[in-house]
C-alpha cells in the first residue's frame, strides 16, 4: 500500500470573474522513503495541490489516503492526531516563522501542541537544532537573526519534529542563494536517509529536481501531463511540454548546452478562468492537430510507469521534435 494516495483531487475557487479550477483531477501516489519531484510553470497549480494534500485549502472532489487513512474530510479533531505523520517546508523561510517566537519556541510548538512535556521538547529541540546543523546557541536566537539558509533550517526542524512520515517541500529553495540551495538539498537528502522521510518536492527548478527526485510529475495548468521516473523523463520527455521546460533550463556548461534543442513556448500560460477545449496546451504545443483543439487527452500508460495526458506523444513519434540533454549532465 503506496505511504500517500491523491485520487482526482480537485480545488476550486469562486471569483466575480467565474470558478478556477486550480487544481483539476490530479492523482498519484508516493511510497515509503521516495521523493517525488512535481514542477510546472508559475500558476499550474503547484503549491495549491500542497496544500490541498495537507488540508490547508479544501478541495472540491477527491481522496487523499495517508497510510490507510482517508483524511479528506476527516473532522478537526481526528485531523490533530494524525498531523504529526505530514508536515510541510514552506516556500518563504522567514514569512513562515513567527518573527515574535525565538527558535526554540517555534521548533517546539509542533511539540507542545501534541502534548509533549517541557523536558521533552527541550531535548528534542536542543536534538534537531544540532541535526539541521544550526548553530549550538540557536534556540535562544529570533528568525531575522539569521542568514536565509539558517532560517529554512529551522523551518526543516520544525518539519522534522514530529517525525513524520512525509513531508510537502513548496519551493524550498527557491529564496535562496545557489550555494545555499546546494546545502539545502544535501541536508534534506541526508535527513531522508537518516529518517525515511518520503518527499513531495515541488519546485520550478529543473535542475534540483533532478538532483533529488526519484520520480517527476509535470504539471500544467491545474492537470498532470506527464510522470514517471525521473531518469527516464529527463533521457527521453513523452510530453511536448516537458521538453519545453527541459529546453528553458540552463546548462552552466557550454559545451553541452551547444548540442541541446531549441525548443521555445510561444504564447503565455492561458488564464484558468477560461481553459481551452481540448488538449489545454495545445494553443502553444508545436505539435497540434485538429484533434487536439477538440478532445482532451486522458493520462494514459505508454510504457512501464510512464504516464503522458497527450494523443500525439513524442514517444510515439520521436521524430517530431529533437532531444535534448540531460539538465545536470
């Protein structure tokens, strides 16, 4: 049985304007001490999809299962008991910790609300203080005295309090300096073999993506179009999209970028408000046909774990549209 289940989960939201549906039909799974890596453009449904998962927003249909357990539309009070097993790592690492609580008290506080004594939390906070390797004197220390790296540690020892068994990383990097995300990540990577910590990650960097995920899901505009492993996905993408996100990354090393494909979206990302029909992508995919403006495609198996929402993948037809190289090669 898969850690975490999302069946056709689904969120919207009222507006003058009409109903955006953020998150549309998305399902997947992630089992015991995976991370999985979920990246799309700006406004794809991302973070919301994250909350949804930790019942931050309510959705509007679907399931999410944690290890056996529906919690969709557990009440609040059987909610708090099962909290403790997913946790999430904010995108800001100062707007998420309260600026008025030292350290010690806001990694604590997951602590003290499960019931935790004085004694306890002191030991394990003192314990996660040294395992996200802060400084010894941290505790008795305020949020905007430290640098952004530091202050996404505490909230990775926040994370971490409970022991949970998965925790949702929205962007956790994303604030950061290069040489800093590259700590990060390392950390994140050593606390997962340290606890077995499962990981979604959800980022728009292609490059700490690759470096961390197991498997990739590629999201666009509220659906998934395409997972699957993410060593097969960056060898070979099946989705137009994909390869287009592929494409946009940059290769520090010039040599490999001179051999990569120049495949450039046209058009910007269509408002949620007002989808097209059909495929929704395929007023900017360099593949459509009449087919695609008409009926949309469902997310269909194409190989092993590969799943592609797409009637015409490049899997199908690899001579469409070249390759390219691998982000991190």
């Amino acid at each position: 049985m898969p850690l975490l289940s999302v069946l056709s989960l689904c969120v919207q939201y009222q507006t003058a304007q009409g109903t955006v549906r953020a998150v549309d039909d998305v399902s997947f799974e992630l089992e015991d001490g995976e991370t999985v890596g979920l990246v799309g453009e700006s406004g794809c449904g991302k973070s919301t999809l994250g909350k949804a998962i930790m019942r931050l927003v309510p959705s509007s249909d679907g399931r999410v299962v944690l290890d056996g357990q529906d919690i969709t539309s557990m009440p609040n009070a059987q909610l708090k008991s099962v909290r403790k097993n997913m946790q999430m790592i904010f995108q800001d690492p100062y707007g998420s910790l309260n600026p008025r609580h030292d350290v010690g008290t806001i990694i604590g506080q997951p602590l003290s609300v499960a019931g935790w004594s004085r004694r306890d939390i002191r030991d394990r906070v003192t314990e996660l203080i040294r395992q996200v390797g802060l400084p010894a004197d941290a505790e008795r220390r305020y949020p905007h005295e430290f640098s952004g790296g530091q202050r996404q540690r505490v909230g990775i020892a926040r994370a971490l309090a409970l022991q949970p068994k998965v925790i949702i990383c929205d962007e956790p990097v994303s604030a950061l300096d290069v040489s800093v995300r590259a700590q990060v990540i390392n950390l994140l990577q050593d606390l997962q073999q340290q606890t077995g910590v499962s990981f979604l990650f959800i980022s728009n960097d292609l490059s700490v993506v690759e470096h961390i995920s197991d498997r990739l899901i590629v999201m666009y505009l509220g659906r998934i179009v395409e997972s699957g492993s993410g060593e097969e996905i960056w060898r070979q993408p099946a989705h137009p999209y994909t390869l287009a996100l592929l494409a946009a990354a940059p290769i520090a090393d010039p040599r490999l970028a001179r051999g990569r494909a120049k495949q450039v979206l046209q058009g910007e990302l269509p408002s949620p408000l007002n989808p097209p029909q059909g495929c929704s992508f395929h007023e900017r995919c360099p593949m459509a046909r009449e087919r695609c403006g008409k009926e949309r495609p469902l997310l269909r198996k194409v190989s092993g774990g590969r799943m592609v929402a797409c009637h015409y993948d490049l899997l199908e037809q690899p001579a469409e549209l070249p390759r390219v190289v691998s982000v991190a090669s």
